[in-house]
C-alpha cells in the first residue's frame, strides 16, 4: 500500500479515475506476493507492481475495463509454464489479482493507518455476487472499523480480520451468509513501517543506517556513550532517532512489535545483556548481536541464568549477520540487513 499513496494522493487532486490492483493469492514462483498492488489512472498512468513484469500490460487494460464499467475483476495468470512465460511470470508461476474502482472512504482511512503506523486490515470481497463485489471494511488495531460488507457479514469478517492480524500475514478467507452461499474474501493486513533499531552507535551502525534507510526502513540508534552516540556521527538526514540512553530504557520507550528488528552491535555486555532481555521475549520480528560463537556461547548462559527461557534465547541470530565473509564495517551491516531481510520474509532461522 505505501508505494502507492502518493500517486494515488495526486491522482485524486487532479480528479482522476482510479482503479486499485491487489495480489490475493499466488503459487510457485510469482514475484510478488498476496497483498502487492498497482494503482492506475484511464489516461496511462501506473503506480506499484502486481508481478514486476508483462502480468503489468494485462492488469492496466482489466483496469481500466473496470474503471469504464464499474464492475470489479478477478482475474488469474500462469499456471502452465509457457503461460507463464507469456505474460512474464517465472517459470511455473501463477497469481490471482483483483481489480476494483478505488473506494475513496476506505482508502481514506487506510492511508490514515499506513501514514500514522498503525496496524489495520482491509477486508474486501473478492468472489460472490455481483452486487457485493469489490465491498470493504477496515478494521484497526483498536477495534474501530470503517466501511461494510453488510450488516450480514460485518462480524465473521471482522473475525476474519482480527485473525489475519493477529498473524501478521494477508490472506484469504471465506466469509458465511446466511441461507446462502459463502463469499470469499481477501484481508490485506496493513503493518506498521519496519523500523531498524541499531544497539551501539559504532561504524557498522552508521553503514547499517544507510542501507536501512535505503530499504524503507525507519532507523533509531541508541547508545549512552556520548563520544559513540553522538549528533555529529549521527544527524537528522543519516538516522530517523537518536537516543543517547541506557538500551533497556531506550526500548522500553520505544516500544518493540512486530514490524521491528534489533540489532546489538556495543559488543559490550553491560550494554547489550540488558536490552535483550527486553527484546528477545518481545514481538520484534528480528533480534541479532554481534560477536564470536565463544561470545556467543556467553552471552547465551548469561540470558539463561537471567531467567530468560530456552525459546527466547534460541530467537537470538548470533553471530549477528549472514556469512558473506564480511570484514569492512560496510560488508558486516550489509550482512546484518541481509539477514534482517531474510527474516522478515521468512527466510532466516536463527543461527
């Protein structure tokens, strides 16, 4: 959703029709997975990606048949292989993508969500009767909503909804009617922007800032030592935050969920034992520390005899970073964001 807000912000300026593009359902090796889109204007424009390739041609012209007729699209690619290939797909890959007329309320208070880091689910019908196609309800994470599926439908959705977030991940969901056949559903979970926080204000971290940033990350770096976690190494246009505070307290008032990633990079103990006991048993999807396996090994009987169980201490990636052979501190932060990455899409285990 945030790479096409401000497209679509300026579209609506300029009174344009908009048409939203949303994967709800992949297999094999599509590009992008459930939840990417593609905004699109009657005049050519294009915001976003569904597949990062020709899949792009055929979605813009359902678009903008849509826009012409009202009517929201469920339409599929791929499959067989040479499908596939045709329309740009790799090898074998197939995806579903729905396309409606923008719903200007519902957007509305998604951009709200998406701009205000706030965790929310849009619930859409994707598959039913012509006249509930494309209807949508968002609910946020303190339980006020906004739109309709009906008043028939609103509270399994809603259900539906507080799962898919609960969970963290998009997905489809059937939705039951009464006397009636079910309608299918897609829940796009909105979450909050992944947000980086570096323990340690050394020359990994200001590498590691940079590619971060780069990435679309927010940036926060916390070190007490003036001389380390200072303005000057650190300024406004290089991290989003500075906090020259005691790590536990810095987390503590930063508060750690599941869109974050902790990276200890002091080395020192009497800095970094305290932090992780307050962030390996929080949500933070990703908590790593620099040092060797010996350190390692430490650090891991220190944690336990702190009280922390087996299963949070095994959550710690350590050594930090993937084995890329790193010496520079620009290789080893760009190992860490690798493996930061890696994580995050469910590709890393820790180490």
């Amino acid at each position: 959703m945030r790479e096409v807000l401000s497209d679509i912000d300026r579209w609506r300026a300029q009174s344009k029709s908009i048409a939203l593009a949303t994967v709800i359902q992949t297999w094999g090796s599509a590009p992008r997975g459930a939840g990417a889109k593609m905004a699109l204007t009657l005049d050519g424009e294009i915001s976003g990606s569904v597949s990062g390739g020709c899949v792009e041609g055929a979605v813009f012209e359902s678009g903008v048949q849509t826009l012409k007729t009202g009517r929201p699209q469920l339409i599929s690619f791929g499959v067989a292989d040479e499908t596939a290939w045709e329309v740009g797909l790799a090898c074998g890959g197939s995806i579903r993508v729905f396309v409606m007329p923008l719903d200007t309320a519902v957007y509305d208070a998604a951009r709200e969500a998406v701009s205000g880091d706030r965790l929310a689910a849009v619930v859409t019908i994707v598959k039913g009767p012509g006249e509930l196609l494309g209807r949508e309800l968002l609910l946020r994470d303190d339980g006020s909503t906004a739109g309709s599926l009906g008043s028939e439908l609103d509270e399994a959705a809603l259900a539906a909804g507080r799962r898919a977030m609960e969970a963290g991940q998009s997905r489809q969901a059937s939705v039951p009617r009464a006397g009636a056949d079910a309608v299918e559903v897609f829940v796009d979970v909105l979450m909050p922007a992944p947000t980086l926080i570096a323990v340690g204000g050394v020359h990994i971290a200001i590498a590691l800032a940079s590619i971060a940033k780069a990435l679309g990350y927010r940036t926060i770096v916390v070190d007490p030592r003036r001389s380390f976690g200072s303005e000057a190494r650190f300024p406004a246009e290089r991290v989003d935050r500075l906090i020259q505070e005691w790590p536990d307290d810095a987390l503590t008032q930063v508060g750690l969920n599941r869109s974050t990633a902790v990276a200890m990079l002091t080395h020192d103990p009497k800095l970094d034992d305290p932090a992780l006991k307050i962030a390996l048993p929080s949500p933070a999807f990703y908590v790593g520390a620099l040092g060797s396996q010996k350190t390692q090994a430490a650090r891991r009987a220190r944690l336990l005899a702190a009280g922390l169980t087996e299963a949070q201490v095994d959550r710690l990636h350590g050594p930090i970073g993937l084995d890329i052979g790193a010496t520079t501190p620009e290789e080893i932060a760009l190992a860490v964001m690798a493996q930061i990455v890696a994580a995050r899409n469910g590709a890393a285990s820790p180490s």
